[in-house]
C-alpha cells in the first residue's frame, strides 16, 4: 500500500461518540431497539441523516417518517447502523469521486443498491449472514474515497477515470495506479477504527475471495459477486449482470434467485 494512503488512514479522524454508542449498543446482545432511539435522538445531524433516508424512494415506506423511532423500528437495528455509519463516514472523508467518474450521491447510491441486494439475495440463503453482509456491502466502497484523493493529489485522475469507464475489472486499475485496492483501503480504514475482525476481513478478501481464511471465504465471494453485478463505473449494465450471475454460479449458488432479485431490483428503479 502505497505510503501516502497509509497516511492518509493513520490521519483520519476518530469516530464520533454517538457511532461509537451505536457500534455498543449493535453488539450487546442484551440491547432493544428504544436504546438505539436513545443513542439516535441527541444527534440532530444523524436524526436528519437517519429521516431523509426513511423518506427517501429507495426505502419506499408509504407513510412520511418523522420520528427517529419510527424509522428505527421500521429500518431495524442492522440497516440503521448501515445508514447511519454509511452517512457519517462519507461525512469524515473528503468525498471528490470524479477519477472514478460519479458524485458522492452516486457513491451513496451505489453502496444502498449492493447492500439493498445482498440483503435480498441472502435472506433466502441464511438469515444471520445476510444481516452480516449488510453492512460490508453498504460501507465496502468507502476505501475508493482515499483512493480518489490520492490519484488527484498525483495528478492522475483524468487517465485513471478513462480506464475505470471502460474496465471490467475496477481492482486492476486500482493497483495499478496505487498498488492496493479499495477494497484492501477499506478494510484498513475499519480496522483502524476498531471494527470487529470477521467484518474487516470479509472486505478485505472481496476482490480475491479464494484468498480468504476458509471461514470467510463464503462471505468474501458474496460481497465480490454483488460488486460485479453493481460495479461503480457500470451498475446493473447487462455485462456485469451476467459476469455476477456467472460468479454466482460457478460458486455453487442457486444463480437464478439470485438473477430474480437483480429483476425486483430493476424494476423498483423503473418504478422510480
């Protein structure tokens, strides 16, 4: 990893208090969604954060949310602490994504749709990972952002942005330019905020699952076939949809529920 993105890790900010709460009260298994309100409530950036995204069209609830409870009770814990935590981090880095050709907006989107189809996907599979693979898929392209930062600081992003658009494969690139990928970036950046270990490495094995530790190798390829399908350059493009659905099958998973899914998914964007 380049030294300057090492930096660039070891200089960021701590989480704030309210994060580190919502991480507590996340992991005790003791703990109730009206404690997660409690930790939510004092933090009127968050709380507005929290609400925008309730009353977003993604989420599509049908009733207008304006209370932090509501939308906890509605999101649950798991996809609360994705969003909040998913805000919050784009807010502590610089967000300029233009090497990779998008706004931070399209990040956000992006991060949503390939935790949104994990969730979907998974939950038919196994109710505890995809809660697991939630969160990993909402927050694995964070590590981009440094990437980003870093190839504009070299001066490099008009030539690292006309290989990322035609790219079928975003890591290569990414080594090339800064010898890591984002999602080794990412798992750094975790880790040096104090995430449990099986959520840092399932991201970092996300662009060579075969490299993971045997336990993580399964959560590994998940994260790796949603980011194919909903890559950042090509999202949901009929290319990456079958490259995803090709991985998926080649590990063994029921490919066309998988493909159903990507169809829901679509079609809710249709909708739109």
């Amino acid at each position: 990893m380049k030294s300057s993105i090492i930096d660039s890790i070891k200089s960021l900010p701590p989480l704030s208090k309210t994060i580190i709460e919502i991480n507590r009260v996340y992991t005790d298994e003791c703990t109730s969604i009206q404690e997660l309100v409690k930790v939510i409530e004092p933090d009127p950036m968050i709380v507005a954060n929290l609400l925008k995204s309730a009353n977003s069209s993604l989420y599509a609830f049908g009733q207008e949310i304006r209370t932090v409870a509501q939308a906890v009770s509605l999101f649950g814990m798991e996809t609360t602490r994705s969003i909040v935590l998913g805000n919050c981090v784009r807010k502590l880095l610089n967000v300029d994504m233009k090497p990779y050709g998008i706004t931070g907006d399209q990040l956000a989107d992006i991060s949503a749709k390939q935790a949104e189809l994990i969730f979907s996907w998974y939950k038919t599979i196994d109710q505890n990972k995809a809660e697991k693979l939630y969160l990993a898929a909402f927050l694995q392209e964070t590590g981009t952002i440094l990437i980003s930062s870093d190839v504009i600081q070299d001066d490099e992003d008009v030539s690292f942005r006309s290989e990322i658009e035609t790219s079928n494969n975003i890591a290569q690139v990414e080594k090339t330019y800064v010898d890591v990928t984002s999602a080794e970036v990412t798992a750094s950046v975790f880790e040096h905020w104090g995430f449990e270990k099986e959520f840092v490495t399932m991201i970092k094995y996300s662009d060579d699952p075969l490299s993971a530790p045997l336990e993580m190798q399964e959560y590994a390829t998940a994260l790796n076939i949603v980011k194919t399908i909903v890559p950042i350059n090509k999202p949901f493009s009929d290319q990456s949809i079958n490259f995803g659905l090709r991985k998926a099958r080649d590990a063994g998973y029921d490919y066309e529920v998988l493909e159903d899914m990507i169809d829901d998914i679509l079609d809710s964007i249709e909708e739109e």
